[in-house]
C-alpha cells in the first residue's frame, strides 16, 4: 500500500502541470486574433476568438480560462494566490505567481462548442471537477431533461478526458522537451499587455 501511496505522490504534479498547460494553450491559441483586433481597435470583447482545441475523438471547441484562478507553491500550500476578476490568466499578479514556482491547484474552464457552454472548475491535485455549469436544457420534460443533462456531462467529461490523454502523450513524447517547454517557459517569461 506505501509503494502505491508513493506513485501517486511521484506522479501527483502532473494534474497541475496539466491545467498550467490548458492555461498556456488557451493563451497561445487565442493571441494572434486578439492582436488582429486590436489592431483594428474594433470592440473591446470580453471573451476574444479563438482557434479551436481538436483533440482526437470529439468536436473541436474552444477553451477559456475564467476567474477564480488559484496558484499554489507545490511544497507550501500556506502561499496561494487566488486571482479574480474579467481575465485573471492575463493579469500581471498571475505571471508573477507562475515565475515564483506556483503552479494551477484550481482552473476554472469555459468551454463554447457551437451554441453550447460548459463551465467547470478543475482541481490540479485530484482532477475533479466542481461548479459545474452545463448548457441550457432544451427538453422540458423530467425525465428527458435528466437524460439531456446526463448527455451534456458525459460531452463535458469527453472533452476533458481527451485534452488529458492528448497531453499526457505530448508530455511523454519528445517534443515535450524540446519545443513545448520552452516555448511555454518563453510565455511565462513575456510581460502581460
């Protein structure tokens, strides 16, 4: 039971990894249409278009990271940063949290596939899922709008179990190495707008 206990805990880094990484790519794939816009200085938008997150086996949807945002020190969970507001992965206060060592122990998610719209919070340590908002219901009815509500969960968990076997490849893989990490070292390291 110890040996199990220990590869959990040798391993317990990768959840958190993994939301710093949903953070990182939900950043990348939305920066080169928000700086179209701004050079078009069309509209402010509260949430900017984005490429969309393909993983194998579901629709394409795009990923927003929303407020609150939690960071902890992964050997001292007395120093939390916990961020509020409009787009708390942006701020300046977030990308200090990040150079200091901290890492995601809560992400909350936006997720927009079509019409529809899930939110959730994700817990870096445990990966479970808390707050848990899912699209509209269209069916009025009791019994079908449970089963539609069961149907727009399992889309959701679909979503997020493919974002992590997609990851857990790349971070297995050699390009890891190579060229994610330091491009995501150079986006922790650039200044926020």
């Amino acid at each position: 039971m110890a040996d199990l206990l220990d590869q959990i805990e040798g391993v317990r880094f990768l959840g958190r990894e993994w939301l710093l990484y949903l953070w990182y790519e939900s950043e990348r794939m939305g920066q080169s249409d928000v700086e179209a816009l701004r050079e078009d200085s069309v509209a402010t938008l509260v949430r900017p278009p984005q490429e969309l997150f393909t993983p194998p086996g579901v629709d394409p949807f795009a990923l927003y990271v929303t407020s609150p945002l939690v960071l902890e020190s992964r050997f001292d969970v007395v120093e939390r940063v916990s961020i509020t507001g409009t787009e708390p992965s942006e701020s300046n206060e977030a990308r200090a949290a990040l150079r200091e060592g901290k890492l995601p122990a809560k992400l909350k998610l936006e997720i927009v596939r079509g019409e529809r719209e899930w939110a959730c919070t994700l817990d870096g340590d445990t990966l479970a899922m808390s707050g848990v908002r899912l699209p509209a219901e269209l069916k009025k009815e009791e019994e079908a709008a449970l089963e539609e509500r069961l149907y727009l969960m399992g889309e959701l968990e679909g979503m997020l179990d493919a974002l992590l076997h997609q990851y857990v490849e790349l971070r297995l893989s050699k390009r890891f190495a190579s060229s994610v990490r330091p491009a995501m070292r150079e986006w922790l390291m650039s200044a926020v707008d």
